[in-house]
C-alpha cells in the first residue's frame, strides 16, 4: 500500500550525512515504552478494587505478555530481518499501543479475557517483535562497539518501568471517580502516549548504506578466536551447539536472578529490618532495579573489551562467590554488604541480558543476529517461570520443615550458585562455530536470505562519531 | 591529511547543522522521560538510607 511505503526497506537507507547516534534514540523510543511491562503490578490493586477479580487472576496478563514476548521474537525474527526495522518498530508500535485499547475495552466491559486478550496477547506480540526490532539494525551502526549499542537499548526496556510506574500511578489519580478507578483511560491515555513516543524511533531509524563502516574504523586483521566475519542464518544457528549452549547460558543467568528478584524485598525484611521498615525495602527494590538497568548498559560496554566469553565467565563466577556469601550478610547483620552484593548480583543480571545480542553477532555474524537473538529469547521465558516457581517452592518446603524464615534464604542462595556453575561449564564449552555452518552464497545476491547485504564492504561514509 | 587508522580526513561527510539539531532532540526525546523516571526510583531508593 502506498501509504504505508515509508515502511519499506528501502525507504530505510541511511544518507551519507547520517548521524549514526540517532539510532540508540530510535532503539530507546522502542524499549523504554515497552519497559512499561515491568510495571505493570501498578494496576493490580486498582483493578482487584474496581473489578473484583483476584489479584492472582490479574497476574496472568503480566505472565500470558511475557510469554507471548518470547513466542513473536521467535517467531518474527525472520520477518524482522526481511522487512527491516521501521516496519517491525511500526508493527511493534501498533501491536503495543493497540493492546493498550483492547485491554481498555476489556476493563469498560468488565471481559477479564478481553484484557487478557489486549494486553497478554496484543501488547505480547508488541513486546517481542519491539524488543528483537533495532538489535540488529544497532549492531550494524556499530561493528566497532555492538556491545555498548545493544547494551544501550536493552538498558531501556530495563529503565521502562521506572518511565511507566509514576506516570500511570499519575494518570489513574487523574482519571479517578467514584464510581472507577480510571484505569480504563490510563490504559487509552497510555495507548496514545505511547504511540507517539514509538513513532520517534520508527521514523528515525535507519539502515546503514552497503558498504558503510565507521570512519577511521578497520576491521581488525586477526579478528579473537570467537569472533566470526563470516554469516549463519537463524536455521542454521539452531543446529549448532554454540546456539544451545547460549540458550543455556542465558538461562540460567536469567534463572537465577529472576529468582532473588522477587523475594528482595521479603529477604532484606526478614533478615534484617524484622518487619519493621517497609519503606527501606521498597528503597532496596529501586536500588536493586536501577542495579539492573546500570548493569545491562555498563557490562555490555566492558565486554567490548575483555570479550563476551570472559564478561559472563564473570557473571558466573562473581556470581557464585556472592550467592555464597548473602547468607553470611545475615550472620553478620550487615546490611551494607547485604546490599553491595544484591546490586552487583542484579547488575550481573541486566547484564545477562544486553551481552547476549553481541555475544550471539560474535558467533553466528550479523546477517541473521536479530532473529537468532529473538530465538534464543525463548530461554527468558523458560528461565521466567522456573526462577520464581524454584525459589518459591524451596523456600516453602524449608519453612514447612521447620526452618526460621530468616534462615530459610540461605538453601535458594547456595542453589542458585549451584544454578551459576552450570552455566559457567555451559559457556566454557562455548568454541568458534565450524565454517561448515556458514553461509556460503552471495550476501549480496537478490536471493540471499534478508538482512543478508548490508554490513558487507568497506568504504568510508558518514559520520565518524 | 589523515588520521591513525590512514583514513583521510576530506573522506568524512561536512556536519550538517541540520542533522546535529536532530540528533540534540532525539537525546531529549528519550532523555527526558528517563531522566524523570530515573529521579523516582532514586528518591524511592534513598528511603533505604533513611
């Protein structure tokens, strides 16, 4: 359709006056809107109060998007790669905001699956193809730094909830009557914020010209022993076990911190205030999330220079000495370190995140990174419900047998070092795919797989900054 | 002219006026927000130390 033609890849070459620091904004547009998911509990008691439902009810639209999250990045990860970033930042915008409306529908009508419909679903697939749609783009800006950019852009989804919590709390105030909770028109007003907001970077977002690279920067010569010049496509990259053993580093990365993450504000509660300071641990839960955002945006920096093997070799076994050593914070009584280790052990986390993407580009090239990275997504969804549903039922089953509450933490931290080892052993067999894996035709031939031809020669255009 | 990496300087684009107040507003676009977002998780986390 011609009206939707500056959707199309084409439409989306960079020229030569470019400024290549416009697309970490393009990229941040995307993930701090659809960061909101993560605070989403800010309507949970407003919509217990309005509609009645169970709080446990409620629960399921956060789940059902974060699934559905997993499922469009795996699945639209081709997609992305063939149509480019506009149409997949356009499509994710549509999807999101259009969530926003059904869900908003759903709450006028009092229809808990038509919120479950909008929201979960809808707002699902705008999360996952959102998340996957500027990682590529972004890493061919930057051959020279993928970590810093994709860092830069997960860091985003990460910082969204702080973005999404006061301003709908902020809104609902706004909306308020007495009769309503105003979290029909939050969600209306959210759609249309949003929307907005995500335009930005649709319209911004470009690809680079073929052939363009950074001025002043050269390929190094003998690129490390990880690092491939060559391409695989997704497919491909799923029968290697370089792609299963990333799944598996992912994933329990991501296990181990989802699985404190929840229970932060109990633990430092139980261990250390007794109770008696609610406020201080709603504090220690914004260190531990602003830990998280800081982590994914600086440990995906540093990995440009120590490489992503030996970043999360560290998240691993700094990993394992501080999951240890939480427990003997309690003996102690020392809050201080308490939290020292928890914001370390939460930045290690966000960093799981952001590394991955240039990790996966290091392995398998760029040709195909943003539908491989959408792939490999699926071990957040999987490490999503085993992290809470393990800590939680460990925690149950020491109480249950008699152990103090406070003490009751000190089996979950030793088994998430267990959890951290594992993965240590999965990224230490990780080794340089074999070449019969590559892709061997012409990358800039009409019938080569799509997001093939961009990053490819290697003349000197645009801006250098 | 040329730099380290032996590439020459007439090589590069000339900046455009144009393109740099772009990029200005697209960092506020994006900063403003985070930065509101990023002072009330602060002044939240500060209750730690209270």
């Amino acid at each position: 359709m011609a009206l939707f033609s500056f959707l199309s890849r084409d439409r989306t070459i960079a020229t030569p006056t470019y400024n290549r620091w416009r697309i970490p904004t393009a990229a941040l547009a995307i993930h701090l809107a659809i960061g909101q998911a993560y605070a989403f509990s800010v309507f949970n008691l407003p919509l217990h109060n309005q509609e009645g439902w169970k709080l446990s009810t409620i629960g399921w639209v956060f789940s059902t998007a974060i699934v559905f999250l997993g499922v469009s990045a795996a699945l639209f990860g081709q997609w992305l790669e063939r149509v480019g970033p506009r149409k997949a930042m356009f499509t994710a915008a549509c999807c999101f905001s259009g969530g926003f409306l059904v869900g908003a529908l759903g709450i006028r009508l009092h229809s808990f699956p038509l919120l479950l419909l909008g929201y979960g679903v809808l707002g699902g697939f705008g999360l996952g193809i959102g998340y996957i749609s500027p990682v590529s783009t972004l890493i061919k800006w930057f051959p020279d730094r993928p970590g810093m950019a994709t860092g830069m852009a997960i860091m985003g989804f990460g910082g969204g909830a702080m973005i999404a919590s006061p301003l709908s709390v902020g809104l609902m105030n706004h909306f308020r009557t007495a009769t309503s909770q105003g979290v029909a028109l939050t969600f209306v007003a959210l759609a249309i914020l949003y929307f907005i907001f995500m335009m930005f970077g649709v319209f911004s977002v470009r690809l680079p010209r073929p052939g363009w690279k950074p001025v002043g920067w050269t390929p190094p010569a003998a690129p490390p022993r990880l690092v491939t010049t060559a391409n695989v496509t997704v497919n491909e990259a799923m029968r290697t076990p370089q792609f299963w053993l990333l799944w598996w580093v992912l994933c329990l990365n991501v296990t181990a911190g989802i699985g404190v993450l929840g229970q932060a504000s109990p633990m430092i509660q139980e261990m250390f205030f007794h109770g008696n300071r609610p406020a201080a641990a709603a504090g220690f839960v914004a260190l531990l999330s602003l830990a998280n955002m800081a982590g994914r945006f600086l440990w995906a920096s540093f990995s440009d220079y120590i490489g992503r093997k030996a970043t999360y070799t560290t998240f691993f076994i700094l990993g394992m000495i501080l999951y240890a050593f939480v427990p003997h914070t309690g003996r102690l009584q020392s809050v201080a370190l308490f939290v020292l280790a928890f914001v370390i052990i939460l930045s290690m986390y966000g960093g799981g995140f952001s590394t991955i993407p240039a990790y996966l580009k290091d392995l398998f090239g760029t040709m195909h990174v943003g539908a491989i990275h959408g792939r490999i997504l699926t071990a957040w969804s999987a490490a999503g419900i085993f992290g809470p549903v393990l800590v939680n039922y460990i925690r149950e089953y020491q109480i249950d047998h008699g152990v103090a509450k406070a003490d009751a933490y000190s089996v979950t931290m030793y088994l998430m070092a267990a959890l951290l080892f594992v993965g240590l052993i999965c990224n230490w067999l990780v080794r340089a795919v074999h070449a019969r894996h590559y892709f061997t035709g012409d990358v800039n031939a009409p019938g080569a797989p799509a997001g093939a031809a961009t990053p490819v020669l290697a003349t000197p255009e645009g801006q250098n900054v | 002219m040329s730099n380290t990496h032996g590439v020459l300087d007439y090589q590069r684009p000339a900046p455009d006026p144009r393109e740099r107040v772009i990029l200005i507003f697209s960092w506020l676009w994006v900063g403003i927000p985070a930065v509101w977002g990023v002072y009330h998780v602060v002044v939240d986390a500060l209750k730690l130390f209270r």
